[in-house]
C-alpha cells in the first residue's frame, strides 16, 4: 500500500458510500478498516496489522484530498455525530467532482501517478518537458497554484516545441522563429497549418496552458489563482501529452490534410 493507493481506495470508497461513520462522509479509520478486511477478512492477526500500517496512508490521503478542495475537516452537518478522531466531509467541489470522475481525474489526485504518467513522455517530449512537468507537480504539491500553472504551462511549451523540432529537423530554427515577435503562434501555425480541423481546434486549446507562462506569469501582476486553476492546469497538460502522442504522425508530417 502506498498513498496513491490509500488515495484511489478512499475516493472508490466515497463513491460507493463505504466511507461513511457517525457524522462524517469520510472517516479514514473506516476506510482504512475496510480495506485491510477485504484483503484479510479470514486472517484476524494479519487484519490488525495491516490496519495498523495501513492507518497512517488513509489519513494522509484524506489530507491529501483535503488539500485539493475535494473535502473539509468535520461533520457533514450540523449537529451530526462527532467522534475523538475526527474525520472529513465533502465540499460541494469535491461531490460536483465526484458526480464526473474519471480515470484521468484520479491521477490528477494521485502525485506518485501523476508524476510516473508525465513521466512516460520524456522520451518524446525532451528532458525540458520533463524537468518543467515534474516542477509543476512539486508546486501543485506545495499548493503554489500560479507557480502549478505557470510551470504547466511551460511544459506545454516544450510540448510544442517538440513538436516543431520533430517536424522541421531544426531545432535552432524553431527556437529563434519561437523566440521572435508572434512567435507561439508562429509555432502553433507551422505544428498544425496542414492538419485536420480537429487537430488544429485541440492544440488551439491546449496552447492556452502556454498562456499562463508565456504572458501572465511574466508581467508581474497579481494573480487570482486557486486550486481549481491549478487542477486544470494539470488536467489540460496531462490531455495534451496523450493527444500529441496519438496525433503524432499528423502533426509532424509534411503532407497537407483533406
């Protein structure tokens, strides 16, 4: 068990309403309870034990989860029954969430899962999107939200990048094209100008990760950033990792679409 794990198994338990005890939606000594029965039910002293190791990873996964908006510390309600432990309730983020979650969403949740998934690309991104890409989720982690974003976005740069590199075979052609007046759009224009229509609306939108490098992150004003951008941030660079792989071929071939 790890806390990517404890992670998974809490919200799987949220879902199916097994994360409930006294007055709280999740009590982490529950789900903590349930698991080491599922995996021990026939063996009492093997349950005990790994209750006892596993206690610690459910409480932090909570906390975990607490960090990212999806619950808050106490009963669900007003005058609910409380307990000496303690425990969690959802935040109307986290059950609007719940209602749309998927795979990709439990990564999102799950930093040791997250990071092996970006991870994945190095090879065909480049080690700048890796160092950038890592950077974000240590910022996620610390709950630096505008740093999350706009190092998200600087992956989402090198994205790019690679992309135009892959397609031209010069690297120092792109970085001074990239560098110059109207260069992102330049980039993007040169990534997708003989691409179908679906490919060029999705990299418009994802070039929009980029923005927050390139433009916000660089003027020096004040930033209204929370949890929620951050999230998205990493949602949106997770989905362009695995659309720029799957359209590869496209994006980087000389020959003009239908």
């Amino acid at each position: 068990m790890n806390l990517d794990e404890a992670i998974s198994k809490t919200i799987s338990a949220i879902k199916n309403n097994g994360a409930r005890h006294y007055g709280y939606d999740v009590h982490p000594s529950s789900v903590c309870y349930h698991a080491a029965d599922r995996e021990a039910s026939n063996d009492h002293n093997k349950k005990n034990r790994l209750e006892r190791e596993w206690y610690p990873l459910f409480q932090e996964a909570a906390w975990e989860l607490t960090k990212r908006g999806w619950l808050r510390p106490g009963v669900s309600h007003h005058g609910a029954q409380a307990v000496a432990d303690g425990g969690y309730s959802l935040t109307s983020y986290g059950s609007e969430q719940l209602s749309s979650l998927d795979e990709n969403e439990i990564v999102l949740l799950q930093p040791g899962s997250l990071s092996a998934a970006l991870k994945s690309y190095n090879k065909t991104f480049g080690d700048g999107f890796y160092q950038r890409s890592q950077e974000a989720i240590k910022c996620r982690n610390a709950q630096a939200w505008f740093a999350c974003c706009a190092m998200a976005g600087a992956a989402a740069e090198s994205v790019l990048l690679a992309v135009a590199i892959a397609k031209t075979s010069d690297e120092e052609k792109i970085i001074k094209q990239y560098r110059g007046s109207n260069g992102r759009r330049a980039i993007l224009n040169l990534v997708t100008g003989n691409t179908k229509q679906h490919i060029r609306k999705n990299m418009e939108a994802f070039s929009g990760i980029i923005a927050i490098w390139r433009d916000e992150a660089a003027h020096g004003l004040v930033s209204a950033i929370s949890v929620a951008n951050a999230d998205e941030a990493m949602r949106s660079l997770l989905h362009m990792c695995q659309f720029v792989e799957k359209e590869w071929g496209a994006l980087t071939s000389q020959e003009l679409s239908n």
